[in-house]
C-alpha cells in the first residue's frame, strides 16, 4: 500500500480553469465526453498535465482537437500525464464507463433504475480523467442525454440553461454552475423522481427555488426536509450572514448511498433515510436528524464550497467547523422550541447527545490503531479518514476557539475568512490566522490541537484552606502516546469551572489577586502540564465543578466520592454537568458489578445509586428531554471501552443487573412517570413531546427490564395502538432488548405491517440484532439470528443501509452476543469483510473498523480476534481500504 503524506503536498502545473462536460447515460457503456481549458500554473515549476483516472476506458484524448501522439502521453498507476505546450490547452477526452456494475458507489453508480454520481473524495477521476484534486477549481457546464422513459428527470449543479427532445426517446438537459469549484463537487442525477418546491426570498430579496427529489411513492415525506432546509437558509442568515448564492438549491434522496448525505454545489445528494420522514415511519430521533443532517450539507455551501480545502488532510477545516455550525443551528432550534425558561436546558440536551458521541466513537479511535489529529500526517486511503476525529472532534476544537475567543471575536474571525479566501482552497492555517488577526491573540499553542493525536487526561486536584477561605485547584494535563506520536506537548486547553457550596447554590468566584468577582463559571486556560488557581473569599468548602459545558474533548479525572456524585447530580448549576455526574456515578457501579461477575460474586445494585436516579426522576424542574438522558445508563459500547481489559460477556450482565434493579426497584416511580408523559394529539415533530415520549420509552425500557408484569403490559398497549413510530418502535424496542415473548412476538406483527418500506425494515433489522439474551443458557446465540437474516427477501448486501442496519448494529451494538467466547463471531465478521470488500470497500472498511480495538480485549478474545484479523489481511486482491484498517490493526 502506498502512504500519502501531508508535507508532500505541491501546486500542480496545469490547472483546469472551464470544463465542458457531455454525458451520455447508458447502463453499460456511457459515454463521457471532456473538454478542459487547462492553464500553465505560473508559479510552479513546468511539468505535465496530470490526470487521475481509475476503473474506465479511455476512448480518446486530443489537444486542441488533434487526436495526442502517444509520445505525449505517460500512463502511471492510476491516471496519465500530458506534455503540453505553451500556456493554455484544449484537452478534449472520451470515456466510456459502466454504472450498472459499479458497486463501489462511488463515480457514476446506478440506484433502482436511475444514474447517481458519488465524488467526494476521488469519485470524480471514475467519470472522466481529470486534475481530481480540490486545488483545482474550474466553471463547469454539463449536457445530461438519457432515455427519456427511464430517467425523466436530468439535474447537475447550478442552472438548468437549456433542455429538449432528441431522437430515440432520449432527451437532454444543460446545466451551467456559475461558480468555479473543485471536482469533488460535481453531480449529477438521472433518474424518475418528483419532487416538492417552494420559493423563497433571501436576505437581499433574491427569489430562490428550493426542491426535494424522490420517487414518486415518497412525496409525502419530503416536508420535514424542506422545512429544515429553509429553516438553515435562515439559520445561516441571521446567525452568519451568510446567503444562498444560487438560484437554486436541490436536495435528492437516493436508496445506495454510502455514507449520510453530500453537499454537491448546488445539488445535494442524500442517502435517503436522511431526507424521508412521515409520523407513521420515522421517530424523533430521526426528524431530528434529518433537520441536522439537511442544515450540515446547507452549511457546507459556504464552508466547503465557496471555501474549500487545499488538500484532502485539511478535511477538518471543511467538517470540523460544518459540525460546529450545524450543532450551534440545531442548540438553537431546540432552545428556540423551548421557550425562554427552557432555553438553557434544550441546549444542554443538544450538547450532551454530542459529547456522547464524542466520548463513544471518538475517545475510542482515539485510544487505537487509527488515531490521527484532526488534520492526518498520513493516510492510504482518504475514504478511511472521514472519521470521527476529523467530524467530531474537529468541531470540538472549532468550539473550543469560540470559548476562547468569545462569540464576538469569532465571528470577526470567521468574517475575515471569507474576505480572505472565498473562492479559494485553503489550509487549516489559513483558517486560524484569521481566528488570530481578528482578535489579535497568539494562537501557536492552539495549533498543536491539529497536529497531536489522543485525547488529553486531565487530571484535577482541590485543597480546601478552611483557615483562609481558599480554595486551591491544581489542573495537570498528559497525552498519552499515540502510534507515531510518542511524545507530545502541552495543549491549550479551556476548563470551564464552577464551585458549588453545602445548599447546592454556585459560589461567586474571585481568583487570587482580582479585585472584582467575576461571576460563577470561569474558564481557566491550561496550557502548561500543570497549573494552579487560588480561589478566594469562599465561606466554606466547595464542590468543584470541573469542564462545566464539556468547554474541551477531554477525560477529566478527579477523585469523587459517591455522595459527591449523587450531591452534583442533584445539584450541579451546569445541566451538562449534572448529567455527567450521573453517568459517573452509574459507570461506577455497572463496572464493579463487571467486576464481582467475574470474580464468582454476587451482584448487588447500592440503594445509594437507585435513590439518586429516583431523585433525578422525580425532579419536576427538569424537563423531560433531559430526566431521560439523565436516568438513561452510559451506553454499553462507551462502558467496554472504559474496561480494561474488556470482557463483554461480564459487562452484559453487569449491565442486566443494573436495568433489572432500576426497572423493579424504581417500578412505582417509572409507572407514574409514564402516566404523566403522555402526550395527546396528532403527532408533531417537537421537542417538548420528543422529550416525553423519549422518558416513556425509557420507562418501558426499565419496567420490561426489571420484569415488572405492568410495564409488559403498557408496551403492549403502546406497540398495538401507537399513532407513530417513536411510540410503536419504542415500546417494541423495550420488549425486543430484554428479549421476552412478546417482543418476538411484536417483532412479527412489525414485519408484517412494514415490509415494503425498505427504511422502516432497517430498523427491523437493526433492532433484533441488538437483542440481549434473558437466558444466555437457553436461547441460541443472536448470532444465529444475524446469520440467518443474511437470506432474508429484506437484505441486501449491495445496500449499504441494510449492511449497516444488520451488520453494524450487530458488531458495534451487541458486544455481548458479538464477542462470543469461542470466536464464532470473528470468524463470522471476518467473512463478511471479506465479501463486502470485493464489491464496496468503503462499506467493508468501516465494518472492519469494528475490531480495531482488540487489544483492549481480555487475552483470550485477543488470540481469536488476532487470527481473524490475519486472515482479512492475507486474502488477495484486498482493497486499499480494508488493508489499511487491518494493516493498522496489527502493526
Ligand atoms: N462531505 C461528505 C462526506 C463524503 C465522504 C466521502 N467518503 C458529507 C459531509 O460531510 O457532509
Ligand atoms: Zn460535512
């Protein structure tokens, strides 16, 4: 495998300013016709024209229009180059690609009958050979021709400037974008669709047309994603200043799609679950993820688009800070939801459902072979390097920039960005010396965040002065070494801190030195390994409150006591901060749980932890949204990666334990809370009801858990005559976990009533894969049952959200029945690597990312983990994708 590596970047010397692009669409042999107005790159040293091509048959290649000598002509692995004369050159090219056998999804890809174009990252140089960097960016203008019946609807980016019949029952459309972009964003789509359109003025009185397309059964699931699209328009208006630039801007729903959604200029392309909701099929959770996912591809039109990345190791400066933006638009839809008392709290759900992910997916690859910094040193492939730490934790460090630079200064940071580089492609660099002229601060410190991998430990200690009403914190930081990476340097990192007294009430803080208190939450600056702040005029012990808001991506630790847990869980001012304490408090005891397991004793739940999470529950003040993250149990994917060494088995029923006890032994309080939660009414998509629905359904979740006969019966109840799907699925889903009878049950009548509704039967399948079993002796192992779905009429392999729905729930979201002790389960995964690489190695890279952390296993999974892993790795013909991931693995 060959490594790219970042310091290797260097300028082209022919860009492409204009191409002309002709596409004649058939299923096996389209015909692609090029015309590039290449131009010498005065500041680089002379050289050939570089083209990248893959997977397609060159037809022809002329310089201005003469067919190329082949003397001119090098072909090299994976493209050509082209000895050009002068300063500028025609370059005219055919090829002829096959879409109907591409199942890769990536290039020109066919999807239930329609033609789909993937680009990012290097799909475009399996369409036609091109310069296929994001550094050059060219005009397009691109003529569609298909066969009118199959594909009556012809779109690209941009604007439709013409259209009309050809012989043959073919027909043709042209499409002029008007903006220069990288190749990455091209697009086109072929295909029956309808769509949904609405007209909308923007901020300077520009009328715009907005559209959603999908196959005509699915119109009436198109509302939701229009709604969220306009409400980003605006979003972006107010909070940025930033306007839509088109005259039209269209949102496509696609079934094959790898990944979530792509912001094509102009023309986004989206897996169609991202796009497709009506009450009846999608649950709170994903109108709500919808309306994230719509505003992400939105933002990008600025952050993305108009700027772009020079280089594909600078993706953080495009996803990092897109992941930001879209958090602050939906923190502020949720608040805005909320009302004025609410507001608070509807941001603090937002930012906890974010660190969960943070602290789940990327704390992990963090602590593994795969750890990278935000902006990679290296990669093999780049499609394995749209990772979480790039996504997630970009944005972490995009909000870490807004703390230190308050919102003011942020915003003069991101202004001056845009008068510097729209219409350019720049560097991470580029964006924070914006950050730091704007606001005049020295940002060096800052940039380590971009070049060290692993997440910083920081470590806090208190001493209370009683004598002198002061309180000394000493915060320390460490890196642990990460592959590559054995030693790093102190990072800047914002604490945000509180202290609490005895009644629970926050205190006003005053450092050492200040004349004026300076409210009740400070954020410390912690550049060095170890610093300490004297607080003073306090008059009587604190509690510390430590990284209130979670103000950096890291783990904090701080010897807490229970009592100290449960007084901050009660307690705590910062809403992010009491749900922390809980979820502290609750990985305590599931993991010494795990622990008696293993050491052959008993398992007991402390009355201490059940009475704190029945105080929580019965917090009126609180809203719903936020009582059920609070008495919702760290996930178990998050708790296996906090044990060492990790023993899914003995975590499973650790976990069985803990939901039983909190199910019976908070019985009376879940039954009366799902009494009062009802929501009446048709459904609506609002976070007030999501919040109630999301507490009944945990309730139910709890109640079936703990065996409590009434609870059976109440999700009975609410999976026969749910209105909805939050509801239907919730309740099915409580019966399903615990694996009773009746979720089996449950689970017939669901198929029976959604099996033509391809979303809705991923959910079906992704629900029973995550099962766990009441009676491990008794029942056959989910893996069977994974097996045996394999056959089913509903899956498809070639689908990637069938692979996802069955196969990553399965591997990511039951290590308990994944992580069986004889290896069946590696042996089962390790085959289907293997067969998923041989048609769509991205799909099978991520899959094979689920063993990534093996060594963080107990040593007899370790040696079964180890072989499978071999035996991916020695099998031929593996993609550059799966090898890099296994390579990695067991480097
Ligand atoms: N930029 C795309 C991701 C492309 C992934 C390519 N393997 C979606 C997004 O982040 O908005
Ligand atoms: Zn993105």
């Amino acid at each position: 495998p060959v490594t790219i590596h970042r310091g290797d970047y260097a300028p082209l010397p022919w860009t492409v300013e204009a191409v002309e692009l002709r596409i004649e669409l058939d299923p096996t042999a389209t015909r692609v016709s090029s015309t590039l107005t290449c131009v010498r790159n005065p500041n680089v040293e002379a050289g050939p024209l570089r083209l990248f091509g893959e997977s397609m048959e060159l037809v022809e290649l002329r310089i201005d229009g003469l067919v190329a000598s082949t003397t001119r002509i090098t072909h090299e692995h994976g493209g050509l180059l082209v000895q050009l004369d002068g300063d500028r050159a025609e370059v005219s090219i055919v090829t002829h690609v096959d879409p109907s056998s591409n199942t890769t999804l990536s290039g020109l890809y066919m999807s239930r009958g329609g033609y789909f174009t993937q680009c990012e990252a290097e799909g475009f140089r399996r369409i036609t050979y091109f310069p296929d960097r994001p550094d050059v960016m060219s005009r397009y203008r691109v003529t569609i021709t298909a066969d009118r019946e199959a594909c009556p609807v012809l779109l690209s980016n941009g604007n439709l400037i013409d259209s009309g019949e050809l012989d043959d029952g073919r027909h043709f459309a042209q499409w002029e974008d008007p903006f220069p972009k990288p190749s990455y964003l091209f697009a086109l789509v072929a295909a029956k669709l309808v769509c949904l359109e609405r007209k909308l003025e923007t901020m300077s009185g520009r009328e715009v047309l907005l559209q959603v397309w999908v196959e005509e059964g699915n119109l009436d699931r198109t509302e939701h994603a229009m709604d969220s699209l306009i409400r980003s328009l605006r979003w972006d208006e107010q909070a940025f200043g930033l306007e839509l630039d088109l005259d039209r801007f269209m949102i496509v729903a696609v079934s094959d799609f790898n990944m979530g959604a792509m912001e094509n200029k102009g023309l986004n392309i989206f897996n169609a679950k991202f796009v497709l909701a009506r009450p009846d099929t999608a649950t709170d959770v994903d109108y709500e993820r919808i309306e994230s996912v719509v505003a992400h591809e939105y933002f990008h039109n600025w952050t993305g688009n108009r700027v772009t990345c020079r280089d594909w190791f600078q993706l953080t400066l495009k996803e990092g800070l897109t992941v930001f933006r879209d958090q602050q638009f939906s923190a502020d839809m949720l608040a805005e939801a909320a009302g004025e008392e609410g507001a608070a709290s509807a941001r603090a759900v937002k930012r906890i459902d974010d660190v969960k992910v943070l602290r789940t997916s990327q704390f992990a690859e963090d602590a593994g072979p795969m750890a990278h910094p935000i902006r990679p040193e290296s990669y093999q492939e780049i499609n394995n390097f749209y990772t979480a730490t790039v996504y997630e934790k970009g944005a972490e460090v995009i909000r870490m920039l807004h703390t230190l630079l308050g919102h003011e200064g942020f915003r003069s940071g991101i202004d001056l960005y845009f008068s510097y580089h729209d219409g350019q492609a720049v560097t991470c660099d580029d964006f924070v010396d914006c950050m730091a002229e704007a606001t005049g601060r020295d940002l060096e410190q800052f940039m380590l965040w971009y070049s060290q991998a692993g997440t910083p430990i920081v470590r806090a200690n208190g001493k209370w002065l009683a004598g002198d009403g002061i309180y000394v914190l000493t915060l320390s930081q460490h890196l642990p070494p990460t592959p590559g990476q054995p030693e790093k340097a102190p990072q800047l990192i914002p604490v945000a801190v509180g202290l609490i007294d005895p009644d629970g009430m926050d205190m006003p803080l005053r450092f050492e030195g200040e004349s004026h208190v300076g409210g009740t939450t400070r954020v410390l600056e912690l550049g060095e390994t170890e610093q300490t702040w004297r607080f003073v005029d306090l008059p009587s012990a604190p509690v510390p409150s430590l990284l209130r808001g979670f103000s950096a991506p890291v783990r904090l630790e701080l010897d807490e006591d229970d009592e100290c847990l449960a007084f901050r869980m009660a307690n705590d001012s910062d809403p992010f901060n009491r749900w922390d304490a809980g979820q502290r408090y609750a990985e305590r005891v599931v993991l010494s749980l795990a622990e008696s397991h293993e050491h052959g004793k008993l398992l007991e739940v402390p009355a201490a932890f059940l009475n704190a999470v029945r105080s929580t529950l019965c917090d009126d003040s609180l809203d719903a949204a936020f009582r059920a993250q609070a008495c919702a149990l760290p996930g178990e994917t998050y708790l296996l990666e906090r044990m060492r060494p990790a023993d899914p088995t003995s975590l499973r029923v650790a976990m069985q334990a803990v939901f039983a006890a909190m199910g019976a032994g908070l019985a009376d309080v879940w039954l009366r809370t799902y009494h009062d939660m009802e929501v009446n009414g048709a459904y609506r998509y609002h976070p007030g009801d999501a919040g109630r629905r999301a507490l009944r359904n945990l309730a139910l979740r709890y109640l079936v858990a703990g065996g409590v006969s009434e609870g059976v019966s109440r999700a009975g109840t609410q999976f026969e005559y749910a209105s909805n799907m939050t509801e239907c699925f919730g309740a099915l889903a409580a019966l399903v976990m615990s694996g009773t009878n009746e979720g089996r049950d449950g689970l017939e009548v669901f198929y029976s009533r959604y099996r033509d509704d391809a979303l809705v039967m991923d959910k079906w399948f992704a629900l029973q894969v995550m099962a766990w079993r009441r009676d491990p002796s008794e029942e056959a192992p989910v893996l069977d049952r994974v097996a045996s779905l394999l056959g089913h009429d509903a899956f498809s392999m070639s689908n990637p959200n069938k692979v996802y729905a069955l196969l990553g729930s399965f591997f990511r979201g039951n290590p308990g029945e994944f992580h069986l002790p004889d290896g069946s389960g590696y042996a089962f995964w390790a085959d289907r690597v293997i067969e998923l690489d041989r048609a769509n190695p991205q799909v099978a890279s991520r899959m094979a990312r689920t063993l990534e952390n093996w060594r963080h296993f107990a040593p007899h999974l370790q040696d079964e983990i180890r072989s499978q892993l071999e035996r991916v790795a020695s099998t031929d013909g593996l993609s550059p994708d799966v090898s890099e991931i296994v390579g990695k693995a067991l480097a």
